[in-house]
C-alpha cells in the first residue's frame, strides 16, 4: 500500500485493500503506542487543524497522533481563519499549502475540502463535512475487527437519520469492503438514490448488500447495531421534527433483542443524546466497545497520516 501525497477525502477514492490496509496499519500502531513506542514519522511537519465546527474525538486525535509521530499540529478554529467569508476557499489553501505540510478539515461543505486539497498540494484530511465522515468509518471497522476478528461478511445495521454524514460513509465503505449493511430509516430520511446505487456496485464486487428500509425486523441476524444523533451539527433547529421522525428508530432493548443473537454489539460514533437515539441502558452495556470506538478514532487517523505524509 504506498498513499503517499494521497488526500483523504472520501472512501470512494480508496481501494478495499488501501482501506484494510490503513487498518492494519492502525493496529500495529496501536499495539506500539500501548508498549509505549510511538514513531517519528511525522517529524518535521506541521499540520493545520481547521475546525468550522466543534469537536471532541476528532481534534483530539489529530493532535495526539500528530504529536506522537513527531510532528507539530495547529488548531485552526471558525474564528482564527476567514476561510470563506472574508478570504476564498481557494486562496485559503494556497497560503496553509506554503506553510503546511498536511490539512485537516471539519466543517460544512463537502466542497470545502474537496477545494483545499486541490488549491493547497499538500494532502488534505477530511475530519467531517455534511456529508462524509470518512475517518469514523477507519476507527469503526478497527473496532468490529478487534472484536470479531474479521470484516468481511459481517452484518451491520445503521439506525436513524439514514442521509447524514455517518451513513452516506458507512454505506460506502461497506459496501468497499464486504460488510453487509442496512440503513433502517424512515423513508423521509433515506440515502440518495445515487448513492446508494454506487454502493450497490461495491457491494456486489466486495460480496454483500446494501439495504435501506423502514421496517424494524432488519436488524434479525445483525452483528453491530450502530446509531448517531438525530440532529447532526448545523441542523438543530430541526430537533422536534427528528424526534417524531425517529422515535420508532430508537436503539433500545426491544431492538437489540430483534437481532435474535446474543452477540450483537452497539456502535456509536459520540458524542450520544441518550434518550433520543439510543437508550441509557443500551448506550452503558456496550460501553466497553463505544469508548474502544472512540479510542480508536487516534489510532486510524495517526495510520491516514502517517500514510499519507509520514518518512
Ligand atoms: N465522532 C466524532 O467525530 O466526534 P467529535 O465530533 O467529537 O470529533
Ligand atoms: N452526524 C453527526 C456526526 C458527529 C460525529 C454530525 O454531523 O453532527
């Protein structure tokens, strides 16, 4: 696998194999950083963190795994920079490509990061936009491979807003990778149908499904139910209507015993409106593989990085 130079900017642009391999990647990596050895790939670099929108895990490890590699990272918030508004996209980029030596972006538009990367000439990361969130997906999958010991034919299901960032993202790199999976929304919030049929097409090619529907019974035979919050970042205004729309999509014990098979686990990207999209007493018996979830965002975003930057 060389991504040398390569962006990360969706999953679509990445091979089955250049996405297990950033995975293993991330595992080695974590197995070193939990026998206190991490690298110095990174040293000499300095990488931008521009955040439009907030962020816990997401800012958090970029900084830690950028750190621990050697290199030097810089927070970039919605009111230090004039990305946009008072300067363009474009010369944006242009300026940070001359300083920077990678970028990190988390903000609204899709278009956004797809602009700083080629303005900039320096790999671009996409840390979320509307809609993607391509390096959850990486953390994601390196926690259902810890804990199931493989990817390929698992059955994943995707409960609630079926059109956000995290589902247009799982779509696809399931569909990449061979994971059955199921978004179970109401209609109102299913994916795009474009979408959707391109991940039909990796599907078919990697050996799985892709299934959207509105009837709960779905999730018989899940592995890993996997839930987001109902109003994402910029829509909160939205609230009242998702509540209504979602309520039936409620990650609780009656949906985690319509899977049928005591092994299924509960996946979720955080942060987590308990009593809205997933329970309490759901959220807290899987705890252990959420906050794995989690930890493992550090992990995967150190592997895109020293992937794609790293000597
Ligand atoms: N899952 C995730 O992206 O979390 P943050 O919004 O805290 O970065
Ligand atoms: N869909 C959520 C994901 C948060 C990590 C949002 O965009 O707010």
């Amino acid at each position: 696998m060389n991504l040398k130079g390569r962006s990360f900017l969706t999953l679509k642009d990445f091979t089955p194999g250049e996405i297990l391999g950033l995975i293993d990647l991330a595992a080695d990596l974590k197995a070193k950083k939990k026998r206190g050895i991490t690298g110095s790939s990174l040293k000499g670099k300095n990488i931008a963190l521009i955040f439009e929108k907030p962020s816990t895990r997401t800012r958090s490890a970029f900084t830690v795994a950028c750190i621990d590699e050697g290199g030097h990272p810089e927070y970039l918030g919605k009111d230090d920079i004039q990305l946009g508004y008072k300067e363009s996209v474009e010369d944006t980029a242009r300026v940070l490509g001359r300083m920077f030596d990678g970028i990190e972006f988390r903000g609204f538009k899709q278009e956004n990061v797809e602009k700083l990367a080629k303005y900039s000439g320096v790999p671009v990361w996409n840390g979320l936009t509307d809609t993607y969130h391509p390096t959850q997906i990486l953390a994601d999958f390196l926690t259902l491979k810890e804990h199931f010991g493989t990817l390929k034919g698992l059955k994943l299901v995707f409960a609630g807003d079926g059109r956000n960032n995290m589902a247009n993202s799982l779509m696809i790199g399931c569909g990449k990778i061979g994971i059955h999976f199921t978004i179970l929304a109401p209609k109102e919030l299913w994916p795009g149908e474009d979408l959707k049929k391109e991940c039909e097409k990796y599907a078919a090619e990697a050996g799985s499904t892709i299934t959207v529907t509105d009837d709960t019974d779905a999730v018989r035979g899940a592995d890993a139910i996997y839930t987001d919050v109902w109003c994402s970042m910029g829509e909160e205004a939205l609230a009242a209507e998702r509540i209504a729309l979602l309520k039936p999509y409620q990650v609780n014990d009656g949906l985690m015993a319509k899977t049928g098979k005591d092994t299924t686990i509960f996946l979720h990207c955080l942060p987590a409106v308990k009593g809205n999209e997933v329970t309490e007493e759901v959220f807290e018996r899987y705890a252990d593989v959420v906050f794995d979830e989690a930890e493992n965002r550090m992990h995967t975003i150190k592997a895109v990085m020293v992937a794609t930057l790293g000597d």
